[in-house]
C-alpha cells in the first residue's frame, strides 16, 4: 500500500475509515441534547448518569467504559423484529 508517498508492506492491512452515528427521531432529544460516540469518547467531564441508545458494539463499549468510571449507565435496545 502507497500512503503519502512512503510504500508500506505487511502481511494484513485493516482500513478503518470511521463511521457516523444515527441520531433516531425521540420527541425532545434535540431540546435534551445528546452525545454521539465520538463526542462520548473525547468528554473532559463525567456525568453522574447516561442513557446509552444502542445495544450493539460501540453502544456496549462506551457503556462499559463510562460505568468502568462510576457513571451510572442505562442501556436502551430497540426490539428486533424476528428474522
């Protein structure tokens, strides 16, 4: 792979090119504010609580690593219709 000139050789190459978080439509989330994963994961400041929308990977973790530091985490997880 040829990154920024310079040629780069290993046996695996992982892209990971980031992604944006879904903001779902809550009545009186905008007024309430929220946080997507990357505002979560740059805070300068714990809160006492969150609510965490999202039971998938990035919910999980971000939940894990704000209770790891003693904020009170709640984990809201959409139904899944059956396959």
């Amino acid at each position: 792979m040829e990154v920024g000139g310079e040629t780069l050789e290993t046996e695996r190459i992982v892209v990971a090119t980031g992604s944006d978080g879904r903001v779902p439509s809550i009545d009186g989330l905008e007024e309430a504010g929220y946080w997507t994963n990357r505002e979560a994961t740059t805070l300068t400041e714990l809160p006492a609580s969150v609510v965490v929308l999202g039971g998938g990977p990035v919910g999980i973790e971000l939940g894990q690593f704000l209770r790891r530091f003693g904020v009170e985490v709640t984990l809201v997880e959409s139904p899944r219709s059956p396959a």
